[in-house]
C-alpha cells in the first residue's frame, strides 16, 4: 500500500479494507489466513497541482495512516514491513517468504525439527570444534579510520543478507536457475554446490563465516532453529568446515604435492588444529558421508596465478569426487568466494 487508500466499495472506505476485513474475520474464528501487510516508505507525498485533487490525495493519505493504526489495535497486532518503491517491495517480500517458509512453526518444518541436535552419522567433532569457530569468527575486527585503534563488532548483530545474480554463462543448458536477484540464503537452500563471485569487500568472507557462526551455535546451544531461520537449512546439520584458499596454496607448496589426497591431508590438518583430531582415512570418510559444509575462502586472494590455477583444480577435483554423496539430506558440499 502506497499514499491511497482506494475507493469505497460499497461496504467498507476501500476495496482493499473490504478484504483485509474479511481476511481477518476469517483469521480471528480459524486461524487462516495469515495476513501480512507491505507498506511504501513515503518520504514525501506526491501531490497534484489541482487544489480539489490535492485535497482528495491528503485525504487518502489520512486513511492510510488510520489504517495502519487500525492493524495494530487489535489484540493480536498485524504484522507490517515497509518497502522503499517497487524493487524495494520484491526484495523485502522475498526476504520474508524465506523466512516464512523456514520457520520453525510451519507444519512442513516443526514436523521434522526436533527439541535437540540430530547429529550426523559418523564422525562428530568435540564441543571444543565448535567453540574454536565461535571464538575465531563471532566478531569482526574493523581498523578506525582516524587512528590505528581496532573496533570489535558482533558478526550477527551487523550481518545483512546479501542479494546474488547468477552468471548465466556459467550454465549448461540442462540447469535451470533464477533470472533475477535472489536472496543469497534461497541460494544457499535452493543449490547444493555454489561458487561465490564478487568485488573485493562485497561481503563473500563473511558469508562464509557467517554460514560457520551459525551453525556452530546451532551445536553449542543445541538448538537447530538458528541454522534454520539464519540459513535456512534444515536438520541434520553439517559439519562447517572453513578453509582459507591461502593457506592451502601455501600446503601445497610445501608439499610439492598437487593431488587431492594433498587437499584432503590440509583438511585433516585444520580439523585438527581446531581440536578435531582426524585422521586421513577419517577425513576421507567424513567428505564421503555426506556430513560436511566445506566452506573455501579467498581463492581470489591466493598471490600467484599457478597458484589460483592449482588451488582451483583441486577444489573442482574434490567437488567432482566427493559432490554427490554430499547431497541428499545436507544442503551443501562446498561454497567458496
């Protein structure tokens, strides 16, 4: 709803009162429908130059504002967001259908939401796994401008939902794939593999931690709701695995090692830096399961090109591999920016 109101039908000032009436009879004796209410952000009101039409636009302007006060008179108060013009209305609609539609209280999700953590079959990382990730990616270390103090900002009270294109020349013509903007946490539930693009500080690295925060107090707190209204990902949860393309470049250098097995022993190495200690053959297993969100940062930041050209081809290799068994019942085998 802009600054008009509509026009009087008969039974009400409006058609559209006449409908919401309606709706939220029906939905104080059954519980259905839902009713939810978009408004225009009206920074200034656009008026006609005609005297008689200004005054009719002030005066659908006045019940707009009465019916917004209207909605939240009511004992149980309607739920309202406001959008600014129409591409501000499709992005603010698609945000809260995605979270509408992951809801712990829609009856397609709570029947298979449990009070308590399903844990993957298989291997299990210690509680301290997960506190590692939680110390190391639940704040962001933002330098001063005017001096060289450094700020420390909670990851989740600052993150904003990024909004992806996909690359249409990246697609073969058997995927079929949104033509527009869409929400990157329906990407994150719609596409099991992803390849994150974007300009240096467009938000890719804290993406991906974010994906990581949030399901490491899913586990801490025992409570799969937040990877859910968060990420939009359902149970059972995987394993979050960050990796920095960097330092994986560095690995294999060091090794003079190319092959996937050298990707896999990195794997094994930073599971076990982080308190997981695992061995090869248990990585091996753990990507084969199907358990595991591995999440590649900074392939853009490796310093050289045969060392992007390495680091890509194994990451494809281990994507090719390991894909597969990665789907199913876990949303993700790897994203990386």
């Amino acid at each position: 709803m802009g600054q008009r109101f509509g026009s009087p039908s008969g039974e009400c000032e409006s058609g559209t009162e006449e409908e919401f009436n309606w709706a939220m009879q029906s939905y104080q004796e059954n519980g259905f429908p839902e009713i939810k209410w978009f408004f225009r952000k009206i920074e200034s009101l656009s008026m006609p130059t005609d005297l008689s039409l200004a005054h009719e636009a002030l005066k659908q302007w006045e019940k707009v504002g009465a019916f917004r006060q209207k909605m939240q008179s009511f004992d149980n108060p309607v739920f309202y967001a406001e959008y600014a013009g129409e591409s501000g209305f499709l992005e603010r609609l698609q945000q809260d259908l995605n979270q509408w539609l992951c809801d712990a209280d829609r009856p397609w999700i709570s029947a298979n939401v449990t009070t308590k953590m399903q844990v993957t079959a298989g291997l299990s990382p210690p509680r301290e796994y997960y506190e590692v990730i939680e110390r190391d990616f639940h704040r962001l270390d933002i330098a001063g401008i005017d001096n060289d103090k450094t700020f420390e900002i909670p990851l989740s009270e600052i993150y904003v939902r990024l909004r992806v294109m996909f690359d249409e020349d990246a697609q073969d013509d058997t995927q079929v794939v949104e033509s527009g903007a869409i929400d990157i946490q329906t990407a994150l539930l719609k596409y099991p593999k992803l390849m994150i693009a974007g300009d240096p500080g467009s938000g890719k690295s804290t993406f991906l931690r974010y994906i990581a925060l949030m399901l490491s107090r899913s586990y801490l707190q025992d409570n799969p709701s937040i990877a859910l209204s968060k990420l939009c990902l359902p149970e059972p949860l995987p394993i979050p695995i960050f990796l920095s393309c960097w330092d994986l470049a560095d690995f294999l250098k060091e090794q003079n090692a190319f092959q996937l097995k050298t990707l896999i022993s990195f794997i094994t190495q930073r599971l076990t830096t982080n308190d997981f200690s695992v061995s090869v053959s248990d990585t091996e297993t753990l990507l084969k399961s199907g358990g595991c969100c591995l999440l590649f940062d900074g392939l853009d930041e490796v310093p050289t090109d045969a060392g992007r050209a390495a680091v890509s081809r194994l990451l494809e290799d281990c994507v090719d591999k390991y894909g597969d068994s990665l789907r199913g019942d876990v949303s993700h085998t790897g994203l990386y920016g």
